[in-house]
C-alpha cells in the first residue's frame, strides 16, 4: 500500500514545489490536447468537412471529461486532505471507491452517448457530411471512455499524492502512440489501410489503453495508496461525489454553451466553425498551463489544510496565481501579435484563416483573467469548497449565448460575436473568482 514516504508538501518554499508539481501536469495537459490537435490537423489535409466533423466531436468530449469532473474532483480533494492528515488508510479507500464509481459510471455514460449521437449533430446544425464524419468519430471515442475515466481515477491519485511524474510519462507514451498511428489510419500510409476519421478515432483508442496499461504497471510499483475494492461504500462515494458535482456541473455547462455557440457560428458556414476549433486549440496553450497549476494548487491547498495550515494553504493559492498571470500574460502578447501566423499552422484553407486570427486578438485580452478563474478554482476545489466556482463560471458561461446573439445579429459583428462573447466572460469570471477566494472562508470546509 504505502512502502516509501510520500512527499510532504505542508512544509518547505512553495514557489519550487508548485513548479515541481505544475510542470508535469501542464505537460500531461499539453499532450492530451496534443492528440486532439493531430486529430485536426491531419483532418484539415484530409478535407474542411472531416476536420469540422472532428472539431465539433471535440466540444462532446469537453463534455463527457466534465462529467468525470464528478469522480475526479472529488479524489483529488479527499485523498490529498487524508495525505496532508497522514491519513493513508483513508486515503487508500478513497482511491478504491473512486475507481469502481468511475468505472460504473463511465460505462452509463459510453452507452448513453453512443444512442444519443444522431441528436448531438442535430442540435449543433452541421451539414451531412460532417454529421456522417462526426457519428464514426464518436462511437470509437465513446468505445474509449470507460478507459480515458479509469486513467483519470488513476492519475488524479499519484496527483493527491504529489507526484505528478507518473500520469506525464503514461500519457506521454500514450500520445506518442496516438501521433504516430494518426497519419498511418487516416491516409492509409504503406500497409495500414485507409481511414479517414476512423483511423483518427482508432489512433485516440489506442492511446487510451496503453495509457491505462502503463498507470497500472506503475500502480505496483510506486508508493500511492490505493486499495482495490468491488463492494461499494455509498457513503464514501456520495462524499467524493458531493465535492465533484459542483465542478462537474460547471464543467457540464462551459461545455453545453459550446456546443451552442457552435450552432450559432455554424450560421455563418463551415469556415467560421473551422476557425472557431483552431482558436480554441489556440487559446488551449494558456489553458493547459492554468490546468497545470490548477493541480498543483489543489493538491497543495488540500494537504495543508489536511495537516491544519490553513495560511500555507492560501499562500500557495496566491503564489500559483502570481505565476499564471505572468505566464498567460506572456503568451496572450504573443498570440496576439502573431495571430495570422499561429492560425495558418492549422489549416492552409485562406477562407478560414483570417477568421482564427481573429478569434486570436480577440481572446487574448482574456487569457489572464482566464487563468486566475482556473487555478484560483483549483484552490477551491483542494479545499472541497466546489460550490463558489460553480456559482460564477455556471452562470457567466450561459451569458455567452445572449451577448453572442445580440453581438452578432444586433451589431452585426457575425462571427466575431462569438469571439467577443468568451473574452468578456473570461474577464468577468477571473475576477469574480479572485473577489471571492480572498473571503477566506474556503479555508473551513471539511471534507
């Protein structure tokens, strides 16, 4: 269960820890995206319909990873604050009963998304060909759900526990796998046969199973607690959902306003869809680095509150923030200057170009406030407190759609109202949620 020590994180310099602790995680972050936007890109030369088809399934799977935000919020949460309390039997059952819950849970929600995919393009309004690119996607990305939620479980456990080295190196292997089947399936490179979105989706299988393989493989090997169980405890199960469902529901809203928003720039043709895929993988650099601190900033608020530091706990809550700021500041003058140019990585196509440039300057005023929503949520949800960040990123997200509408159909802005609709949003959510961190009283939740 537990051979060496874990790392304790309740004492030392905080800025090197956070760094430790970040790093691989924004890594692991850029990775999974990484797999989303080989997906796309080798579906951008394939043709604009198949990388549409593909961009749009992606909002879907944006969905399906917030709802395992209900098992894996929770986990971290608990198992770090049993950690910091040098609780590891505790935390040890936390891990098991967040398993078998993922794993059932999971399984609902594969099913229930292989029915429901005809209607998932129906209410987004794509043209035929994409729906028809879209629907084989989906099933082979539902097959794998169950899989990408056991690594979810597995990870957010070595996470808690402050090491976020092992979930890097399974995913990165995993991904690597992913890139180098992509372009093999989808084009039918040599003996590999010819694909199309198949071979995209038969490529995102595999990384999922040898990502799973590789976390079980280090499972026995590493010193994380975790007992295996096959005999529910609803009570222990409620409290990792209680703490979950919060975060799930916003990550469940942020989603579904995606898949709206879609709907709406659909109005204005294919391209404008394209575009609105590539300036979300444009924006997703300074998202996975906030993810990254996210994690380290809900693990180290979790086990300091666990070991009774509360002022450690916000310090590091802080500390992080200052650190995204600068870094989400730097990139957002980047992306901005250099908007036509990052754009035309994605797609070669002139008509969609201008269009992600756009969405480019356009969001980079956000990204800042975007990062201190993410990792001050982070400091939320270490202390179990998911209520606050679900109150302000819930119902600002639903404000996107009316601004969007009257944006672009009162202003006549078109697509550039969607663009204008998440920056303004993002803003407003960033410093809703430093207002309220600083209350302070997050630091008296139990779990």
């Amino acid at each position: 269960m537990i051979p060496r020590k874990q790392p304790d994180l309740t004492t030392g310099r905080i800025t090197p820890t956070i760094l430790r602790l970040a790093w691989p995680v924004v890594a692991s972050m850029f990775l999974e995206t990484a797999f989303h936007v080989a997906n796309a890109f080798w579906m951008g030369h394939f043709s604009a319909e198949a990388m549409a088809s593909v961009i749009t399934s992606g909002f879907i799977i944006w969905l399906v990873f917030s709802l395992f935000g209900v098992v894996s919020t929770g986990t971290n949460a608990m198992i770090a604050r049993f950690i910091g309390a040098r609780d590891e039997p505790m935390a040890a059952k936390v891990a098991g009963q967040a398993l078998l819950f993922g794993t059932t849970f999971s399984l609902g929600i594969a099913l229930l998304g292989i029915g429901i995919r005809p209607h998932i393009f129906q209410l987004m309004g794509t043209a035929p060909e994409v729906t028809s690119y879209g629907m084989t996607y989906l099933l082979i990305i539902f097959a794998a759900v169950p899989l990408f939620a056991a690594c979810e479980v597995f990870a957010s456990t070595f996470r808690a526990c402050g090491d976020t080295k092992i979930p890097l190196i399974s995913f990165a292997l995993g991904t690597g796998l992913n890139l180098l089947l992509d372009p093999l399936l989808i084009f039918g490179v040599g003996p590999f046969p010819r694909l199309a979105v198949a071979g995209a989706g038969i490529a995102t299988l595999a990384n999922a199973l040898l990502s799973l393989a590789l976390l079980l493989w280090f499972l026995k090997r590493k010193p994380v607690p975790f007992k295996p169980t096959w005999r529910f405890d609803p009570g222990l199960i409620w409290r990792i959902a209680r703490i979950g469902i919060p975060a799930s529901i916003s990550g469940i809203l942020f989603s579904l306003v995606y898949v709206f928003l879609t709907r709406i720039t659909s109005a204005f043709g294919t391209e404008a869809l394209a575009a609105l895929g590539i300036g979300n993988r444009i924006e997703s650099i300074n998202y996975m680095a906030s993810f990254g601190f996210e994690v380290a900033t809900a693990t180290l608020v979790g086990q300091n509150l666990g070991a009774k530091k509360p002022e450690r706990s916000e310090k590091c809550a802080w500390r992080s923030t200052q650190i995204i700021v600068a870094l989400t500041g730097l990139t957002s003058l980047f992306m901005y200057i250099f908007s036509h140019q990052i754009a035309s990585w994605f797609t070669p196509d002139p008509r969609v170009i201008p269009l992600a440039a756009s969405y480019a300057r356009i969001i980079a005023f956000s990204q800042i406030f975007m990062g201190i929503e993410i990792v001050l949520s982070g400091g939320f949800s270490g202390a179990g407190d998911t209520l606050p960040p679900m109150l302000i990123t819930g119902p600002l997200s639903l404000l996107r759609l009316p601004v969007a509408l009257v944006l672009a159909y009162v202003f006549h802005l078109r697509s550039d109202a969607v663009w204008w609709a998440i920056s303004s949003t993002s803003i407003a959510k960033g410093t809703l949620m430093a207002l309220w961190f600083k209350a302070g009283r997050w630091k008296k939740k139990e779990v």
